[in-house]
C-alpha cells in the first residue's frame, strides 16, 4: 500500500489477492515467491495505526530465525501458560539448549512475522497433513493481533496448498484464541512434546473453504 501527497492510502496493483480471517493477503510479484505482505484491515479497524501495522510481514523462516524462534516460544509459554499449567512441567518444557532438530524444523516448516525485520512471532504448517503449531507471539506483541495474522497466513498457504483442513493441539490458554479464528473443539487431550514431556491440549480442527482468488484465470 503506498502514502500518496494527500497522505490518505492508496492501493497498489494488486497481482492476486485473497480476504481469508478479515484480512487481506497480497502476493505481490516478488523475486522471493513466498513472501506475502499482510495489509491488516483487522487491526486498523481496532484503532491501531494502519501504518504500525503495515510493517508486519510474513514470511518463511530460515535457518537464520531459529534463535529468535527458540527465543520466542520459551518467553511466550513463560508470558501465557503460566498459571495452566504446574510450573515443574513449565520449567520442563522451556529447558534446556536449542536442538539440531528444532532448527531443522524452523527451516522446514516455520514462518516468521517480523516488525521492521524483527521477528516477533512465529507460526508452524505441516503442508503434508496441515498441522499447525509453534504459533508463539513476543510477550510484549501480545494482544495486538501479531497472533491473528500468523494463523491468516498459514491458512492462506494451506489453502494455495490444496489443504482442506487444519488441525492443532491448542496450548490450555490459547483455545479462546483459536476459536476467534475459525478452530472448533473443547475435549482436553495429551500433546507429547518431542522431547518426552506430556502435556494437557485442545486438539481443535478448522475446515477449510476455497477462497475466491481474484485475478486467476
Ligand atoms: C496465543 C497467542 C499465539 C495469541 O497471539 P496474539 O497475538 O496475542 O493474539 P491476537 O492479538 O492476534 O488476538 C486475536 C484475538 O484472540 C483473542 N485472544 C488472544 N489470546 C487470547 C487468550 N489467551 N484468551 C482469550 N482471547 C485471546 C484476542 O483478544 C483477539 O480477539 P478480538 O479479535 O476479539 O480482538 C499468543 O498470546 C501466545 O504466544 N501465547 C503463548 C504461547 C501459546 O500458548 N501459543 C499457542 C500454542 S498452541
């Protein structure tokens, strides 16, 4: 979106484009394929600067983001589990070096969202079977709809993707949040972290419908 000499918002010409969760995704034509800019009409339309929020960008993450990745799911479980969960399986949970492993999964299967090139969150889709995880916002983003874009987003590619659903193990304290983007369950069930711990979830599933994509033939 570019800042006309009026200074009121102009649209740019949009090579294809798709409303999914209120929010509209551009994919302008860009030597990098997968890198989408969300125009967050949601979060303007809760009276925050449209301007803040057009910096936040979506993006795949590298290998390079697997720090901040690691860095922000151990402070975001700190921020918000706290108080679900007995600490023991918290402390667990957040300890602990990254592993080779989770880098590798960062690469694979993560994106990031990042404020002027920060990352301050991240989000996880399995393209084989559309399970999502690792959505983790920086505790200080908390609240001002970094979250909401994450999951448009990965929703966005599971549907270019072919996929027809998702589903999650929502975290005890994160079910509201899935809710108010579409996901449905409220049966408790057991997440078995890959490094042995058990924890308490809300296995939740959202079905997917075909977006109207505009400017496809
Ligand atoms: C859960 C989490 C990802 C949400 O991200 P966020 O950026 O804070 O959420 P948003 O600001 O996009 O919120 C979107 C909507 O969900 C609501 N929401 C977000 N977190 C909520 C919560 N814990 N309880 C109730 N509602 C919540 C918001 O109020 C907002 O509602 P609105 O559309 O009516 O304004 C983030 O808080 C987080 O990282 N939590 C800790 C880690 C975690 O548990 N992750 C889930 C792993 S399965």
């Amino acid at each position: 979106m570019a800042q006309s000499s009026d200074n009121s918002l102009t649209m740019p010409r949009l090579e294809r484009w798709i409303v999914c969760n209120n929010a509209l995704v551009t994919f302008p034509r860009s030597p990098n394929g997968f890198e989408i800019e969300h125009l967050l009409l949601r979060v303007g339309q809760r009276g925050r600067s449209l301007a803040e929020s057009m910096k936040l960008v979506i993006r795949k993450a590298e290998l390079k983001d697997a720090i901040a990745a690691w860095n922000i799911r151990n402070v975001a479980i700190l921020a918000q589990c706290t108080g679900h969960y007995p600490n023991e399986q918290l402390a667990a949970w957040t300890a602990g070096e990254i592993t080779d492993a989770f880098i590798q999964s960062v690469a694979r299967h993560w994106y990031v969202a990042t404020l002027n090139e920060s990352v301050v969150g991240t989000g996880m889709l399995d393209h084989a079977n559309g399970q999502v995880d690792a959505v983790f916002v920086r505790p200080e983003r908390m609240g001002t709809g970094v979250g909401h874009s994450i999951m448009a987003h990965l929703e966005s590619r599971a549907i270019a993707a072919g996929l027809t659903l998702l589903t999650l193990n929502s975290t005890l304290n994160a079910a509201p949040f899935y809710r108010k983007c579409g996901f449905v369950g409220e049966q408790r069930g057991v997440y078995e972290s890959s490094r042995g711990i058990s924890l308490a979830c809300i296995p939740m599933a959202k079905q997917l419908a075909r977006a109207a994509v505009a400017g496809e033939q």
